[in-house]
C-alpha cells in the first residue's frame, strides 16, 4: 500500500518505555508460569525493561478482569495483559468462566481505554494447555504480550 496518500493507523512492535502489568491465575499454574515468562521475554526482547513490568496473582481466570481492572486505576500502565488456563473438566464450570471472563476482559479495555489484552489459553484437555504453553503451538503468553 502507497503510505504516501492515505492515512495509516498500526501498531509498532517497540515496547521502549512502556509500562505493563501481567495478571496472571494460579489456577493451573504449571502452565502459567509458561505463558508469565513467554510474555516478559517477548517484551523485553521489544525493549522493554524488567523493572517496568508489574506481575499480579488472583486464584482463577474469574478474579482476571476484577484485578486488571484495579491495576489500570492503581497504577499507570501503558497496557494490561491477562493470562490464565481453563481446561475443560467433566463439568460446564470452564464454559461458564470463559464467557464470562472474556466478555469482562473487553469491557475492562473499552472502560477504561487501557488496552486490556487477552491471554488466557481455553482447552479442552490437558494437551491442548501443553501444546500452547510453549512447545508445538507456540506460548500463547509470548502471543498476547506481542
Ligand atoms: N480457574 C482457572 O483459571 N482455570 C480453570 O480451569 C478453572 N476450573 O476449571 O475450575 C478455574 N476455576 C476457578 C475460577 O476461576 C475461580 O477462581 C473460582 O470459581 C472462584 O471465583
């Protein structure tokens, strides 16, 4: 496209001098911990420093849009990043959680104009988390940092 003529609005892949919080679930920890560190190392490799990073913890992927949403009006992040793991039990507990917690999440961003970024990885067995948490399907963390 000729940038020369129109207007284009994008994104660029520097995290100089931005301020971030990661929110993160100890549910499923094992797996969260993989996308936590997926996520710093993405953003440092785009210049952001360690110390302008600001790590949370809420039990479960439902308290994630609740503490995103008390970072943004505590803090002075430039971005907010929610990471956790359902996986889908013998029960309908998991899809409860996620309609809802993605639903939050986005209202969260639109609320407060923070950017409020959705990392949560939703599967439906244990596998699926492994193959997303850093080994065949990438670490989504890495994803949503990006
Ligand atoms: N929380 C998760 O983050 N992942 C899950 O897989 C999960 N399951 O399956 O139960 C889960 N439950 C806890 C939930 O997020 C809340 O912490 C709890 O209901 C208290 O509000």
């Amino acid at each position: 496209m000729d940038k020369t003529v129109v207007n284009v609005y994008e994104g660029k892949l520097s995290a100089e001098g931005l301020k971030f919080a990661i929110v993160c679930s100890r549910f499923n920890e094992f797996f969260v911990s993989k996308l936590l560190s997926g996520a710093i190392d993405t953003i440092v490799r785009h210049g952001g420093r360690p110390e302008d990073i600001s790590v949370a913890w809420v039990p479960g992927s439902f308290e994630l849009p609740f503490a995103c949403r008390k970072m943004i009006q505590k803090g002075s992040f430039d971005a907010v990043i929610a990471i956790g793991v359902v996986i889908q039990g013998a029960t309908t507990h998991a899809a409860q959680i996620n309609g809802q917690v993605s639903k939050s999440i986005a209202q969260v961003g639109l609320e407060t104009g923070v950017p409020t970024i959705y990392g949560l990885v939703t599967t439906e067995n244990i596998e699926q988390a492994i193959e997303r948490s850093g080994t065949k399907a990438g670490n989504r963390g890495a994803d949503a940092a990006l």
